[in-house]
C-alpha cells in the first residue's frame, strides 16, 4: 500500500487489471498486406519490404534493468527502500512544492515497480479490464536518451471478423511494420481487444492504453512527453478514435488509411496529426473523408486562431495499400480542395514515413491554452481530467475553452458550456501559486482568488495519470451552471 506520511492512501491503480495469460504471436516480417474493415484484403502494395533488417531480440518485461529497479535483493537479504528525496513538513515555497513532487514521484515508482500485478502484466505482454484483454508485442531499439525512450504506439488494420484469424495475421504484420522505421524507442502492437470494427476503441480500450502507458513509464523509463500513435486501416479508425478522447497522452499521431466515423477533433488542439489515404481509397469513401477532414482541422484552425498542427497527404494513384513507412519521398496530392472539386490535382514529392513525422513533435502537457470537448470522452477511463483541466465524470455535454498566462498570473476562461462544475488543475510550472490568482470567466467577471498548495492534491493527480507533469498542488473549482443562472 502507498503511504502518505504515516496515512494510507488511495491505492495507485484507478482501476483493478488482471492478469490474463495469453501468449503472444510470433513477430512477423515486411510489410503488412492491409485489410479494409470489411475483412477484404487490398490487393495493392504497401510499400517497401522492410524483412531484411529483421526483428529486433525481444527485451523481457519485467526483467530488472537499469530502469526498473525493485529496490530488493535476495530472498532473506531485503533492503528497506530509501526515498532519495526528503518530503518538506509542509508546501510553503515553490522550492517545497518540487521537493514534495520530487519525493511523492519517487514513492509512486517505487510502489509501481514492486506492484506484482504491473510486472506480471509486462513479463506476458497482456492486460485485462473487465471483459475485455489486450495482449501486444513489445521491442526495444538502441538506447534511451537523457529524458529516457520515446514510445511508438502501433495498431494493426482488419477490424470486423467472425474468427480472430484476421486480426491475428494483421498484428502479427504490424510487428514490423513501423518498427523498422524506429532507431532509438520502445515499440508497442496492441492486439485489438474484440474482432469488431471497432476493434481498437471499444470502450475497454482506453483505461488499458492509459494502463500500458504507465507501465512503461515506471519500468522502462518511457518520455511521456514522447508517446506516439501511429495506425493503418482499422488501425487508422483506432488513431481517430483513441486521440479524439485521450489526446492529453501523445505528442502526436499518425492516421493511414482509416476512417474517422463522424468524430469531431477538437480535443487535438495541441496534438499534430498526420492524415493518409490513397487517391484511389473509395471504400467507405475513405479518401474522400480523409481529406474533408484534413481541411474540417483548417477550419478549427480559423475558428480557434490556430492549435491544430496538421498535415494531409492523399497519395496520388494508389488505393487503400501506400508507402507510409519507407525511406523514399512519396507523391501526394498538393491542392486538397482542388481535388475534391475536380477530382484532379497536381502533385508534389513528400517525406511521408510516419515515425520520421511523429518523431519530430514533444508534448507540451502544460499547453497555456485548452480545447476540451466533454462529448468525446471514453466512459470506462478512470481519469477525471484533461491537460490541466477536469471536470466530473457524468459531465459529457460541453466544451471548454481555457488559458493561463503566468506573466499576469491569471486564468482566462473563454467558454464553457459545461452543466456543472470545472476545476482549472494548477502547477507551479504554470502558476504562482503564493500569489493571488485572477480568474476571468466568459461573463466578463474578474475574481481575484488565493489558493492553498496541498500535498494530498499532490498524491492524488500523481496517481492519476502516473504522470510526473500532471501532478498538480493546487486547484480552482468554479461551478458554471451557477454562473448561467446569475447571467439570466
């Protein structure tokens, strides 16, 4: 049990996974032959054969490295662990709140790495969340850098199958697939949780992502500001899907080939997309689609004064199967609205190897300006909370639009639509928290507010999200459904 100053805290898993024991499939080689959603394979390339480089020697999770260390020794040698870090009596200075960050951090790593149901969960590659499991591959390649590993997020194509043969042959391809591309990072295949269309959003998806996430932070000494999403076919659904609701985790994503099924983005302010598809796509009118949504982020992009980093490339003269994962530029089409208005369009020589795009791109997890969208979020996540933002979890209507600026030590409020409450998170990396904070709201009310660092507040968003940037020592909860009442 993690302990709080001699008092029992709140156990670190928000929710109870289990081990299931399944095996993982053997790591295929070159590229997948993509499936559409409808379970019919493409016929067309997908690019180049990646197989001679092979598939890199697996490292165990689990295994004690240099980044999962369990603090024990030998049965009948045990060490008590030390906190290397003294935890100040209590939060009276910003140098108090990053000694309290730094201590509460190192007992969330250490209760982690010695949580038998975490590595047992890395040592078989699987979790589970209510009925549903999610097994996936695992690699490593090269080595961390000062900040530790990028992580590559990689989901497979198939989708709809009444046997899971389909899906099974995609992910083992997708082993590969990507990861070819990968120097240096820690690459992950989840195995989509039911052989449905939706196979890697369905409502279990999203509280086992946040799962895997933290797992490889706390053992692998994953970036967290370096997680990526990457996607083709069903996969390329899955990256629409899964960022739509939890854009908080990545820096930024890759979609090819997929289908958005209606979702608005607008919670990817703050999270570069890259959108795939070929010219020649028409199943579910995937090119198509795929390329209005390119120019629906222009439009956010004109609605918000920016945010949205995006780019689109419809491959010219290729169907569903196109190289996004080679070392050669691809032609894309250059006018995207052009396109869709005639149906022709010239076209320009692009750099479209996914990883090469998403490795350029670091999160900001504190950005000074918030789009939340409360109708996307994924009901089964345990979090509460988004960026810096939160709000309780029956609230599923609205939207909020939120900065901070610390020159003026203020919170600027633009909209919200919310029926309820909205807490604004605060961290000494955003704010002076020993200073009045102003709080500017969408009715055009000024509220100069004091706040009270709080180490529990501390303890509690570190469990969170297992996140060292999301822990937060103080807060400001304003209930909007009140202000509505007063402006009538």
């Amino acid at each position: 049990m993690w302990m709080k100053k001699g008092v029992a805290a709140a156990t670190i898993a928000a929710c109870v996974l289990q081990l299931a024991a399944c095996g993982e499939a053997d790591p295929g080689e070159g590229s997948p032959s993509s499936v559409s959603e409808s379970g019919e394979e493409a016929g067309e390339e997908t690019g180049e054969d990646s197989s001679d480089s092979g598939a890199p020697s697996e490292e165990g999770a689990g295994e004690s490295d240099s980044s999962a260390e369990t603090g024990t020794e030998e049965a009948g040698e045990e060490e008590a662990w030390v906190n290397p870090y003294t935890m100040p009596d209590s939060l009276e200075s910003q140098e108090d709140i990053v000694a309290a960050r730094n201590y509460i951090w190192e007992e969330y790593l250490n209760q982690a790495r010695n949580d038998e149901a975490r590595a047992a969960e890395l040592e078989e590659h699987a979790m589970t969340f209510g009925e549903a499991t999610m097994k996936y591959g695992f690699f490593v390649k090269g080595e961390p850098d000062e900040n530790g590993y990028p992580l590559y997020i990689a989901l497979h194509g198939g989708g709809g199958s009444d046997t899971p043969d389909l899906n099974n042959d995609q992910w083992q391809q997708m082993m590969t697939y990507y990861q070819t591309s990968v120097e240096n990072g820690i690459y992950v295949n989840p195995r989509g949780v039911r052989d449905t269309w939706d196979c890697h959003f369905n409502p279990e998806s999203y509280p086992l992502y946040d799962r895997l996430i933290e797992n490889l932070i706390a053992f692998y000494d994953v970036d967290p500001n370096r997680v990526y999403l990457m996607g083709f076919s069903a996969g390329g659904d899955g990256v629409y899907g899964v960022t739509s609701k939890m854009a908080d985790r990545f820096a930024a994503a890759n979609m090819s080939a997929g289908h958005p099924n209606g979702l608005p983005l607008w919670n990817l302010y703050n999270m570069p997309l890259l959108i795939q598809v070929g010219e020649l796509d028409d199943a579910y009118d995937r090119n198509v689609i795929d390329a209005q949504y390119g120019l629906l982020l222009d439009e956010y992009n004109e609605t918000m004064g920016g945010g949205y980093e995006h780019d689109t490339y419809i491959h010219q003269g290729k169907g569903h199967n196109f190289v996004d994962n080679g070392t050669a530029d691809q032609k894309v089409i250059e006018d995207i609205q052009g396109w869709l208005d005639t149906g022709e369009g010239a076209a320009i020589e692009v750099d479209a190897n996914a990883v090469r795009y998403l490795e350029q791109h670091v999160r900001n997890p504190l950005p000074e300006r918030v789009v939340w969208d409360l109708t996307q979020r994924a009901d089964q996540r345990q979090g509460a909370s988004f960026y810096w933002l939160q709000a309780d979890r029956r609230h599923t209507k609205g939207m909020v639009v939120a900065s901070y600026d610390r020159e003026t030590n203020s919170i600027n409020v633009e909209q919200c639509t919310v029926p309820g409450n909205v807490t604004f998170l605060l961290s000494n990396d955003m704010l002076d928290l020993f200073a009045p904070i102003t709080v500017n709201t969408p009715d055009g009310n000024s509220t100069e507010m004091t706040v009270t660092p709080d180490i529990d507040l501390l303890y509690e968003t570190t469990e969170e999200r297992g996140d060292y940037n999301y822990q937060f020592a103080a807060k400001i909860t304003i209930d909007f459904r009140e202000m509505e009442k007063t402006e009538e």
